[in-house]
C-alpha cells in the first residue's frame, strides 16, 4: 500500500474538520507553524498542505493574519460550472498559449496539465511559441483573434504593459503563468518561488554551511521570480542570524567586460565568491548552477567538495550532469493545470473575481551538496 504523503495527511485531516463544522466559515485556520509541531513535519510541508486548500478553493489567506475557511456558498460556487449563464455557450471555444522555451521538454509538462484539464472541459488550445522578439507581436495578434482567453507566459516582467492592459480594458480573459504583472487585474499561477529559495538556503545551513552566496544572471529587482527566490535565501540566513551575501549578478560583470565569454564571466565570479569565503551557492535556475559547476571545475575546483551548488526547475538536464545537481522542483504540470481552469472559471463567471494560486515546490537532493564538519 503505497504511503499518504505528509502534506496529503494534513490536508486530510483539515478537510474533516471542515465538513464536519469543527472548522466553521470565517474560522482561522492553524499556521503553518503549529501545523507543524501538530504533525511533526517541516514548514514547507505545512505550508505545501495550506496551499492545496487554498487552490481547491477552502480557504484563503490574508496577508500578515492568516488563512481562514471560506463561505461555503463561496467554495460551491468555485468548482462549478454548471451554474452560470455563459457556461454553455463557450464550451468548445478556443483558447490561446502564449509558452516561451517551447524546445525545452520540462515545460511540455505545462501543456500537459492544460490539456488535462481542457480535453474533459470541452475547450481546444492553440499553442504558440513566444521569445523577447515576437513577443509584441503575437500579442496584437491575438487581439484581433476570436480566442475566449489567454493563457500567457511573460519573458519580461515590465515589457508590453500597454497591450496586455488592452486585454484588461476589453475584458479579455487572460491568466499569467510564472510571474504577477502589478497593476494588472490578472490571476496568476506561480510557484511557491519564495518557499523554495528558503528551502533551498535552509538545505546548506543544516549541511553546515554559513558562507552561502545567492547568484543570479538577472536583476533580482526586476525579475519577479529571481525577486522572490532571492528573498526565501534572505529570510533563511535571518532566521539563522547569519549575513546573506549580496545578490551576485554575473550579467554586471559581462556588460563591463563584453569580451568575455559567459563562461569566463562565471569563473571570474566563483574566484570573486571563494577569495570571501563562500563556500556554498543559491542559483536562481538550474542552468545557472550548471554554469556554475562548469565554471567551478574549469578552475581546478571540485564540487561538492569545495563547493555546494544548488539549482531551481529540476530540468531533465539537472540529472545527468556530475555530479546530480541538487534542486528545488516546480510542478509544472500542476501550474499548466490550474492556470487552465482559472481560465475556464474566468470565461463561465466573468463577474466573479478569480484568485491566484501558488503551487508548492519541492527540494531534491543529489550530489552538489557537501556536509561540512562543525
């Protein structure tokens, strides 16, 4: 008999005390800390159970209070569609995939989800392949098309405001996937980016390290994901009284000196990070920490053995490089999954506003992480 993972038994357990009115409409839910000590299992469990509720439409969250236990009106209300007016008459109705990276097999799994989901909901998604040249442009495109809604994946977090508050003012359904565009009145589907930048820090704190540096190729102030993967580093090193390395950003250093080549730039920034000490690293993406770990060996370096790396997506490529990079997993199926059915609901209830969700991650360990001795 195949084991109920932990979350699952959280979640379990909650979604009893839900129905049989023991938790009531309006009742606050327990935090993931007590959740915690309750069962007896990590934050990022807890937190990972409180966010399967949250997306199943039971509870929702309030900045700085808590989570609490929906209307029950509320909930029925969510996962229907049998209910409304124009739920009928959009079945069948197209919808449109905006997906950068389409070469890469890991986010294949983003249409898998959708398509999960849309082939019982009746719906037909046409996919197109987006990059920072044609991103404009497949935009005003799908402005003048007969598509119900959009699904779009942005490459850059401030590019094409202007068209995408198009959308909004005609009314246009559209779900982000990846990354909230502020002032935007879109749901958006996300990784638990900050959990999993947490995860990933506290992972080499309890492997002995404290000279743990966070790298990234873009600017962690501009780029919401990198933003947030950044702040769960901070937070960690806070809660273990320990100094955070400023945010490195190697693209700084390949602008100042354009005749390098990115792998030299790495070199140059794992000499910079090992003459202070550092003997671990945050990367904001697997493909960063690969870099990494190529640059490290390149200068004679052994990982993990003088230095731990740790990545973020789990790509195919995470695996099978040496050593196995550890990771932090996005379930991308999940994301392609709900951004699908938020949709769905947006096209059937326009009026009724639609939340985002947050989809847990997950920290697999393989061979890039050294224990240090205390």
């Amino acid at each position: 008999m195949t084991e109920i993972p932990l979350y699952q038994q959280i979640v379990q357990r909650l979604k009893q005390q839900i129905a049989s009115g023991e938790l009531k409409s309006g009742d606050q839910v327990p935090t993931e800390a007590v959740l915690s000590e309750q069962f007896g299992v990590s934050r990022i469990t807890s937190k990972r159970a409180l966010t399967e509720l949250e997306n199943e439409g039971l509870i929702y969250r309030v900045r700085g209070k808590g989570s609490f236990v929906r209307e029950r009106e509320t909930r029925a209300g969510s996962r229907s569609s049998s209910n409304t007016d124009s739920g009928a008459s959009t079945i069948g109705s197209d919808l449109l995939l905006l997906l950068p990276f389409s070469h890469n097999p890991g986010l294949g799994d983003y249409e898998q989800g959708m398509h999960h989901y849309l082939d019982a909901a009746g719906h037909t998604l046409h996919i197109q392949a987006n990059s920072p040249g044609s991103q404009r442009r497949l935009l005003e495109q799908a402005l003048l098309r007969p598509h119900q809604g959009l699904i779009f994946y942005p490459l850059e977090g401030h590019a094409d405001l202007d068209l995408l508050y198009q959308y909004a003012l005609r009314e246009i359904p559209v779900v982000l996937m990846d990354k909230h565009l502020e002032g935007l009145p879109f749901p958006a589907v996300v990784s638990d980016n900050q959990g999993g930048g947490y995860e990933a820090a506290l992972h080499l704190i309890r492997h002995g390290h404290r000279k743990i540096a966070f790298l990234s190729w873009a600017q962690s102030a501009t780029v919401y994901t990198v933003r947030e993967r950044y702040w769960g580093y901070l937070k960690a090193m806070h809660e273990h009284q320990l100094t955070g390395t400023a945010s490195v950003e190697v693209s700084r250093l390949s602008t100042e000196q354009p005749e390098h080549s990115i792998q030299a730039c790495y070199m140059q920034t794992i000499q910079m990070l090992r003459e202070q000490g550092v003997t671990a690293i945050v990367a904001s993406n697997d493909l960063e920490a690969i870099e990494c770990i190529r640059a490290a060996q390149s200068l004679g370096l052994s990982v993990p053995d003088d230095l731990s790396i740790i990545g973020f997506d789990n790509i195919q490529m995470a695996e099978y490089i040496t050593p196995g990079l550890t990771t932090v997993a996005q379930d991308f199926a999940r994301i392609g999954y709900l951004a699908a059915e938020l949709l769905v609901r947006q096209i059937r209830q326009p009026h009724q506003p639609q939340p985002s969700a947050v989809v847990p991650v997950q920290l697999i360990e393989r061979g890039s992480v050294k224990t240090l001795q205390s």
